[in-house]
C-alpha cells in the first residue's frame, strides 16, 4: 500500500483505459501511466480498462439492472477512488463512445473529485479529446487538473518494452500532472471530511 506522507493516509486514484476497440493502443499508454502513478509515491493505484466492463448502452433502469455484477464492480472502483487518470484515445476530434458511456453510468462517483487527462493519437496527440472531456466531467461535477499528458503519433512514440522513446520528457509531464492531482486529491478530501459534498 502507498502512503501520502504528507496526510498519513493513501490516496487512491484509478487509472482508466478509454477505449475498447480491437487493436487499440490504450493498454500500452495506460500501464506506463499506472506504473509512473505507482512511482510518485503518493498513490494507490487502481488500472480499469473498460473493455473488461460490460455496460448497457441503454441506461433504463431494467437495463442497468442487466449489468449485473460488472456495474456493480465498476460503480465500487469508481467509489473508493480519492481521484482519477483518464487515458483516452482520439477519434474524430472526441473520445470513445465507450468512454463517454462509463461516464453516464456514474454520477455520485465522479462528484467533487480531480481528474488528470492522458491521451493519444495523431499529429494533435489527442488534444481534441481531452478538451471534449473537460466539459464533461464538469457537468458531472468533476474537475480537471490544468497539465496533462500527451503523445503524438503514439505508435511511434512508444519503444518495444512500453515505454516511451523521450522517458525524461514523458516522465516529468506526468509528474507535474501527478503532483496537481495529488494537491486536488488530498485538499477535496480533507474538505469533504469537514463538509460532506452534496449535489
């Protein structure tokens, strides 16, 4: 278990995988990203990847009851966390469907709580999507750390081990994201401690 040092208790962020999409590049930019989570020190770190969640597209009640264990799996991840990594994709200037659709499956959740944004893609390395998500996670009233992390031309930006060809680059990006997040992490909680969020 990783201990904050600075509050005497862990931080628990979950690392999302956005896309689920055969023969995606997530997995490769999510398990550095966890691993970097896990060498900050600051973090207990929870990898999911969507595509071992089942989640309705439909969102009726019958529909979410369907869902079963795997929602209900999901819905407690998303719970214990103290804050968020979103690694996403870029597709047609946004995020994965299967993103968004985790997203609405959710709501206390996300509430008061900080998000870092990861992403990857071509030549704007997934910019398009993260902005998109940013107005999201507003609206589910989730915030968004300012810096973010991201990689152009992802499957040349990556060496054969996972790891990206800049490591110093690469490495103090995620930092600066990381210690934002750790920041947000630990002021939103101690802040909930004292008055409990309610939408």
């Amino acid at each position: 278990m990783t201990i904050d040092h600075r509050t005497g208790a862990n931080l628990r962020v979950a690392v999302i995988i956005g896309s689920v999409r055969e023969g995606r590049f997530g997995p490769t930019v999510g398990n550095w990203m966890a691993a970097e989570a896990e060498r900050h020190g600051d973090f207990d770190v929870d990898l999911v990847d969507l595509a071992e969640v089942e989640l309705p597209i439909d969102m009726s009640a019958e529909s979410a009851s369907d869902a079963g264990s795997s929602k209900t799996s999901l819905h407690e991840r998303l719970d214990a966390a103290d804050a968020f990594v979103v690694v996403s994709a870029e597709y047609n200037r946004s995020f994965p469907a299967s993103l968004k659709n985790a997203i609405d499956h959710h709501k206390s959740e996300w509430y008061a709580k900080p998000v870092g944004l990861v992403s990857y893609g071509g030549i704007a390395g997934g910019l398009h999507a993260l902005e998109n998500l940013r107005q999201v996670f507003a609206e589910v009233r989730a915030m968004t750390v300012r810096d973010t992390v991201s990689f152009q031309w992802a499957g040349q930006a990556f060496d054969e081990e996972g790891f990206p060809k800049d490591r110093a680059g690469s490495t103090a990006a995620a930092k600066m994201m990381l210690d934002d997040l750790s920041w947000w992490a630990t002021a939103l909680r101690e802040a909930k401690e004292k008055r409990p969020y309610r939408s």
